[in-house]
C-alpha cells in the first residue's frame, strides 16, 4: 500500500513533537549547566579550606604546588589565606600583611581600566573582602593602610590620599595615567572641556576628573575661565580653534 | 525532626557520597528550624545537613528509617521541597538537635534548586537499601518499593531515549561530585590525584566560560585567576639558591624572563608594586617580600637583563623595558617633531599613546641631546626641529 500523504494534523503533531524536544533540550543543557555551577562551587569550597589548613604542606612540595595553583588559578580562587595571627597583629609580622598588599594591589590592577587607578579605602576593602573568598577573616580599614605601608619601598607609585574623612588609594602614578590624554582628546572638538563633561561623558567619578585637570592645570596645559557660567571651563591652549585662519 | 542526630560530618567506612546540595532548609513537619541554610549531603547511608557558616554543626539522619517521599514544587515564593515522612523514633537512638516532635515527617526545602536532582537519587538510594550490605552489588532491584510513591522500578541499565540521556548524564555527574569529595577528603588524596583534579576543574571551568562568558562577574577575581594561571614552576627562593648576591641574580634573572613580555604589553612600563603582585602571584605560596624584589631589581642593570629599574624624581619606581633605550627614543622622537613641524607634549602623548609626564619628558631630553628646540611662550611649551644643528 502506498503511503498516504502527511495530512495537516500530522504536521502540526510533527511540528508540536520538535518543540518539546527542543524545550526538553534546553531543559537537559540548563540542569547540566547547574549541576557544574555545584562542582564550581565544590571545587571552591574545597580548594579554600585546603589553602587555609595546609599551606605549609602544599608548599613543601614543588609539583603538587604547582598542580594547586593550576587548581585555583581555573576556579579563580586566592591561594593566600594566612590570618592574622596574634604576631601580626602585635608586630606587623608573618606573611599576612604582605598576602594583603599583593591582595590589595591587585584588586587596584583590576579595576583601574574602570577608575583609572583611583579608588576609595571603603571600596577596596570590600572587594579585597570578596576577593579573599569565604575563609577569610574580617579585614579592617586600619589592616589595609598597614598592608599599603610595607609597599612603601617600592615607591610612590602606590599612594594613600587623605580626603575628607576617608582615604583614596591611588595606584597608577602620573607618569603613567592616560586620564590626561583622554582628557585632551575629550577637548579636541570644542577647545574645552568642563568637569561635568567628564564626569558625563566618560562616566569617570568627580574625583578622578578634578584630579586630571588640576594635574593639567598645574603643568600649564590648561588655562581656567572662570566666567563660563555656572561652572568653570578648562582651554587647552595647543587645542584652541585658529581663528585668523577662517577669518581670511 | 527528633530522628535527627549530631555527627561530626565523617563517612562510615563502606559509606559513600552520593549527592549535594547547598543552600537546603530542613523543617519539622510544617515548622522552621534553626538548621536554615545548609549543604545537604545524600550518602549510601544517610542524610547529612551541614551548617553553611558553622561548618562543626551537622546533623544525620539514616535513610533506613524514611517511609516514603514525596515532592512539593516550588510555588511564587516557595522553593521546591521534598517531604520525608520517617518512622518513629527507636529508643537509645544518639543524641540529636530535638528531643521531641509533634510531626512524623521532616521537610527539605530547596533555595538553590537541585531538587528534582537530589529527589532522584534520594529515591534511588531508600530503594536500593545499600546500608544493609555493602556487598550487595547496587541497584540489583530488591523487589520491595519500600514506600517510595510513585517508584517505576528503573534497571541501571542504559535506556534508549531522553531518558536514557538524562540517565547518562545524571551518571555522569555524580561519578563527578564523588570523584570531587573523595579527592578533597585529606591531603595525601588530592596529591595523588591531583592531575586528574587539575584537568577536571580545569573542563569545568571551559564549560562554564563557555555558556555564560567567563567564570565569575567579579572583575577581581578573573584578574586573579588570570595571574595565577602564569605560574612559575619553579621559584627561586633562599632554601635553593643560598643567601646572599647568588639568590639576588638568579631572581633577577627569573623575574626578567617573567615580565619582559608583560612589560611590553603594556607600554614600555609598569609600577614596582604592580611588579610585586604580578611576581607573587605567579610564585604562587612562595612570597617574595618587597624588599627582596627591589634589591633584585636594583640588579638587573648589572646583569644586562632586557628589563631595568628606574626611579622618576617624583619618587615613582618603574620596571622599564630595555627596548627604550635613551638614544633610540630620543632619535624617534626627534623623527616625529620633525615630520609634524611642530609639537607639544600634549600632541606627542596623543600620538604615541603615552602619559603626558612621559612625552614631555622625551621632548626634553630631545632638546637636551640637542635633537629639538623649544618655543616657550604663553600658551605653552612648544617643540621645533633643531634647525641650528642642521642648517648651519
């Protein structure tokens, strides 16, 4: 017997049969996504609590060393976790101020493309806090200005500024910053820029724009108006339109 | 909730972990306990709920003694639960959490999900009856459905089908999650079996990143595990290379051949203290203090490395690539003004993408070498070709 051709109910069946496989599918890939979110966290919770308690062991020897950092460098967890003894404390000693420096400057080197190397104590604080994963001791504001002290030899490159009642930490020097060059470009159009347009444009914090243009103001790259309405504006001299030109 | 009793988290000999789940409720009958927010553990034997925070507080509960189960789904603001109603308790049980309840059932309410997961096998496991013998190879039927509701009765054979897929993959993964507990039990575990660990967190981790872009939000965190991941095999430290100026070189030479690419990469330049946190992180739990890097650093000229310490007069400290040698910058820059006509150290830092500290600064040794001349007038300090030299 000849088959009879597919009628439109069998279609539909066909069509209707291909959506729940599909959803059952995606169904299968989202457990199977959770389920290794579990392992993730698994693997992270372990990989904490051995940093924490055996440290010593793991650093004895150099393979399993190696094979550990691998483990935490795939998960993304801190393998430093000393806590601050009653030595630290005390004296400042043992290598819990030197893990938070390391700790400290590189949550700086992770968010400097955001704030350009500016960042408030508070902030810090909370992101070395998260950073130290859920074995990690409470850490104070008081703990991280001494972790910043022992950097202190190598040089000003990382510094603390007193504003306010807080601190700022400042972790990319003048020498390297290129707020200043983003600053200029941002001037390139109009000849000016103002605060505001900083802090609009570019979505910088107000501290990090009064910074660049004082900096730039005190080299004499930028003169101040003063009589630019409600705010003051900033000319770059080597930017300012030439006028004789287009007068011709 | 009185069939509950303390343990202290330990597997029996022949018992073995099956499933997980964090973030699990336990509530007697209809009412909360104080056990809120734990890590659900289903092994042969038992159920075990650990304290997320106090990690010493674990309570157990045999599986022998649960009648049947059932599910609760998850409503608008319910979290989907599983209902175990329990036998009543036998006398000279140890010591638990509650003395007396009024309920014959507990309820396991899951915040994180998992639930339709750690049902399956919860059911899987009061069918089998493995704590009864350990001998008894798993899941051979024992005819009885001990209570179970709606039990189908499955053979641990492979199914054909969704199903048969689901299955696969649900083996797949608790083969997993045990391998993960048994390798993490103590140190000497994890050491031998730390190559395979390596592997698997390291599939992990490419699984996630592949669905979901990477492996965490927090900007810190991919940072570190990018650093980490630069690890050096084989750290010089004062137990291999002795004290003194022998140490200092060969950790001279080792963070030279550590960052001269980085270094690179980044423009020519980086930070003393961005130094020490790239270096530690790639040593790993070698620490090397601060002053030992700087002593290293201060080194690295004598020992011709491609990489050199140079202190600016603001007192900033810089590891600087050796590729901007003085005589080749000065004679680029001088190209560079040569072809504008003219330039400031504003237009100079926009042109090479450098800091304006940094640009003036080259100008200046530009003219100092003789290479441009400066117009210094009101609206700035402006640099021309150095005609004198050239044209006279």
């Amino acid at each position: 017997m000849s088959r009879r051709p597919a009628g439109i109910a069998a279609i539909k069946n066909k069509s209707l049969a291909q959506a729940k496989y599909k959803d059952k599918g995606s169904a299968i890939a989202d457990s199977q996504f959770a389920q290794m979110g579990k392992q993730m966290e698994m693997f992270k919770g372990n990989l904490e609590d051995f940093a924490t308690k055996h440290r010593d062991d793991i650093r004895k020897d150099p393979e399993f060393r190696l094979q550990f950092q691998e483990m935490c460098a795939s998960i993304g967890v801190d393998p430093l976790a000393s806590s601050k003894g009653f030595w630290a404390e005390m004296l400042g000693v043992g290598d819990f101020y030197y893990e938070l420096g390391i700790q400290i400057v590189e949550v700086c080197m992770a968010t400097s493309k955001r704030n350009g190397g500016l960042i408030s104590i508070e902030e810090l604080r909370r992101k070395v806090e998260a950073s130290r994963g859920r074995n990690s001791q409470a850490i104070s504001i008081d703990d991280l200005l001494r972790a910043i002290k022992k950097l202190k030899i190598l040089g000003n490159g990382f510094s603390v500024h007193k504003v306010g009642g807080s601190f700022l930490v400042q972790s990319v020097p003048g020498e390297l910053t290129l707020d200043h060059t983003v600053v200029l470009q941002q001037a390139q159009e109009k000849g000016n820029v103002t605060k505001s347009d900083l802090v609009n444009l570019l979505s910088w914090e107000e501290e990090r724009a009064r910074r660049a243009l004082d900096f730039m103001v005190k080299e004499g790259l930028a003169w101040v108006d003063h009589q630019s309405g409600n705010e003051h504006s900033f000319w770059f001299p080597s930017l300012i339109p030439d006028f004789s030109n287009s007068l011709n | 909730m009185d069939r509950f009793s303390w343990c202290d988290g330990s597997l029996f000999p022949d018992e073995q972990l099956v499933e997980q789940q964090g973030g699990v409720a336990v509530y007697d009958g209809h009412d909360k306990t104080p056990f809120i927010s734990g890590f659900l553990m289903l092994t042969t034997h038992r159920l075990l709920w650990r304290d997320q925070k106090n990690r010493n507080c674990v309570i157990s509960l045999p599986l022998s003694i649960i009648l049947g189960l059932d599910e609760q789904p998850s409503g608008f603001t319910k979290s989907a639960k599983i209902v175990a109603h329990l036998q009543s308790p036998s006398p000279g049980q140890p010591p638990g959490p509650v003395t007396h309840s009024a309920h014959s059932f507990i309820r396991l309410s899951f915040r994180e999900l998992g639930q339709q997961e750690f049902f399956r096998s919860l059911k899987e496991e009061v069918k089998k009856k493995r704590w009864e013998s350990q001998t008894q190879q798993s899941g051979s039927s024992s005819a009885s459905g001990s209570g179970s509701s709606n039990s189908q009765g499955l053979l641990p054979r492979q199914r054909p089908g969704i199903v048969g897929i689901e299955r696969s993959i649900q083996a797949k993964n608790k083969e997993t999650n045990k391998n993960i507990s048994q390798a993490f039990q103590d140190l000497k575990n994890l050491m031998e079996k730390a190559k395979d660990m390596v592997n698997l967190s390291k599939t992990i981790a490419t699984k996630i990143k592949e669905k979901q872009g990477d492996i965490t939000e927090d900007e810190t965190v991919r940072f570190k595990s990018y650093l980490l991941s630069m690890g050096i095999s084989n750290p010089v430290t004062r137990e291999t290379h002795g004290e003194g100026d022998k140490y200092y070189s060969e950790l001279a030479r080792q963070l030279a051949t550590l960052l001269t690419k980085p270094i690179e990469e980044t423009g020519g330049m980086m930070t003393l203290t961005d130094v020490y946190c790239r270096v530690n992180r790639a040593r790993g739990m070698e620490l090397l203090s601060p002053e030992d890097l700087l002593h290293a650093c201060e080194l690295m000229e004598f020992l011709r490395l491609p990489i050199r310490l140079r202190t600016f007069d603001s007192g900033v400290s810089v590891l600087q690539a050796q590729s901007q040698n003085e005589e080749e910058v000065v004679s680029e820059t001088c190209a560079i003004v040569e072809k504008q006509g003219n330039l400031t150290s504003e237009q100079l830092s926009q042109l090479l993408g450098l800091s304006v500290v940094l640009a003036k600064e080259r100008l200046l040794m530009a003219e100092k070498m003789g290479g441009v001349c400066r117009d210094e007038t009101v609206e700035g300090l402006n640099f021309y070709p150095n005609r004198f030299l050239t044209e006279a």
